[in-house]
C-alpha cells in the first residue's frame, strides 16, 4: 500500500470538529475527497454538511462508510470512546480500513488502541498536530505520525493537505512521544515571552517595542510570530485553549515517570498551567499564562480593548 490515497475512490471519515478539526475537515473537503461527518454537537457537521460533506450519527455509521477514518479529539478517554466504546469505530471498521488519529493523548493509550484495532485487521497511525488553528486553517500544521511506514506512505497525501511538516516519527505511539515534546518547547517558549513582556513593561518599555526587536534576534520563535501581536493586546480568545495545554503537559508528566525522567523546567511549566486552570482561565487561549505572571508580579492585567 505505497502508492497513496488519491481524491479519487476513497472516503474520509471524520470525527471530532473543533477549532482544529473543523478547518482541517474543510480543507479535506475543498481538496476534493469525500467526507463523511460526525460530531457530539451537531451544527459544524450541518455546516460542513452544506458544503459537500455527509452528516452520520455515530462513529459506528462513520466507520461503516469510510476507507480512511480521522479523529481529533481533546484527550486519551474521548478516543478510547470513540474508537473502542459502545457504538464506537470498532463497531464499524472491517479488515484494510485505516484508522489515523490526530488527537493528542498519552504514547500508551495510542498503541493500546492500536492493538486493538489490529485485531481486527485494521492499520493504525497516530497523527498528533501543531500548529494551533492558524496551521488548521491554512493547511499549514506539523503533523507527527507514529506507525507503520508503507501505511503512513498510502496516506500521506491525506496528511498533506492538512500539514506541511508530515513526518514519520517511528512505531506507534511514537508520534504522540514528540507531540509530548512539541508541548514541552511550546510551553516554555510562552513563558518566556510572558516573562520578557512583563519584565520589560514593569521597566517602562512599550510591550510591542520588546515584540519587534525579539523577533529580529536569536530570541525570535514561531510562537512570538503568531502570538506576541495578539498577546500585546490582550486577546486571548482561544487558537488553542489552556485547558488542552495543561492536558497535555499531564502526559508530559506521566510519560517522564514512565522513564524515569527529570524535566523540572516542564514541571514549572505544569504548575504555571494549572494556575491558570486554578483562575478559571481554562477556555482562553494558552497564550494568556501571561497572565499568571502578571499576577505574581503585580503588574495590571492586560485587556483587549473594546
């Protein structure tokens, strides 16, 4: 199976649409494959719907008329859910089907599912994605897949459309292992722009002065590119939410002891999350741990202006 899956012949079976899983299902949609739909609520599959797509009613019914099936949902339990709970994909999928799930939850829930899936002789690829909705929007994720290389062939013009960084990261599990990664440099990469933005408003300096010269420096990061504008602002409405962010570093966490590993610079990290989970800033966008240390720092919460 190396030749790759082309628009024509397959169906793509999509479920969960989200601020990342619904531009992704649109520029599936718009790339000329056949979509079938579905979702807990049910207006972005109307949407969709009206666009080309078809609407289904259960994972199971989605699986049933899907070569090819995706999921992007919010965390390991959803997954195990959708994939492998009543009236699940399980229920659905037969023998030569693919399964590729672009979650992103812990390394061992995802060869779990994998096993799983095989027993019933279907392929498995975990997919995890960076990029926030930005990268969602504009086909521009990296996308880290972990799994069998002639499968991760067939559907790489798949990935293609969704991402521009698609790699293969070893067997399954192994792209949510660099997933765990990409979370970890995301994260601090935010704190320090939180913590150079306080520190050089605290001292006087027009936040947005600091913003344009970093980004011109060694200090510059795709972070800073696509979050420093709207930081500086105080817009916070969520590209991806903290909630999902200090998720994620929980699998940091869970994956480090399972190897035995220190990673204190993360568990500031996770600590720097969880305050702001603590402060009912949950939905905002993971941008906003700003906020934390403004608050530590007793520096006037920034605000979006009206």
């Amino acid at each position: 199976m190396t030749n790759g899956f082309g628009v024509e012949g397959v169906t793509i079976g999509f479920i969960g649409l989200g601020v990342m899983g619904k531009p992704m299902a649109r520029n599936l949609l718009e790339a000329g494959y056949s979509l079938v739909l579905h979702n807990r609520s049910r207006e972005p599959v109307q949407e969709l719907a009206q666009e080309g797509a078809v609407a289904a009613h259960s994972p199971t019914a989605v699986a049933r008329a899907s070569d090819v099936i995706i999921t992007c949902l919010p965390d390991s339990p959803d997954v195990e859910l959708v994939a492998l709970g009543e009236d699940g994909l399980i229920e659905g999928v037969t023998e030569g089907d693919i399964y590729v799930d672009m979650s992103t939850i812990a390394p061992t829930v995802a060869v779990e599912v994998a096993e799983t899936m095989g027993r019933k002789g279907v392929e498995c690829l975990d997919a995890p994605i960076s990029g926030g909705d930005v990268g969602a929007q504009e086909g521009t994720l990296s996308i880290m897949v972990g799994g069998d290389e002639d499968i991760f062939a067939s559907v790489k013009p798949i990935l293609e459309v969704l991402g521009e960084t698609v790699v293969l990261c070893g067997p399954n599990g192994a792209g949510q292992t660099v997933k765990a990664c990409n979370q970890v440099q995301v994260a601090l990469n935010l704190i320090g722009m939180a913590e150079a933005l306080v520190l050089g408003e605290k001292a006087g300096v027009d936040p947005a002065v600091v913003v344009e010269v970093l980004s011109g420096g060694f200090a510059q990061s795709r972070v800073m590119d696509v979050r420093g504008p709207r930081v500086i602002k105080g817009i916070f409405e969520p590209g991806f939410r903290s909630e999902l962010h200090y998720k994620d570093l929980n699998i940091v966490r869970e994956t480090a002891r399972d190897y035995e590993l220190s990673l204190p610079a993360a568990a500031l990290a996770h600590e720097l999350f969880g305050a702001m989970q603590a402060q009912g800033w949950g939905d905002l966008d993971h941008s906003a741990v700003i906020r934390v240390v403004e608050l530590l720092s007793g520096v006037e919460a920034r605000t979006a202006e009206a």
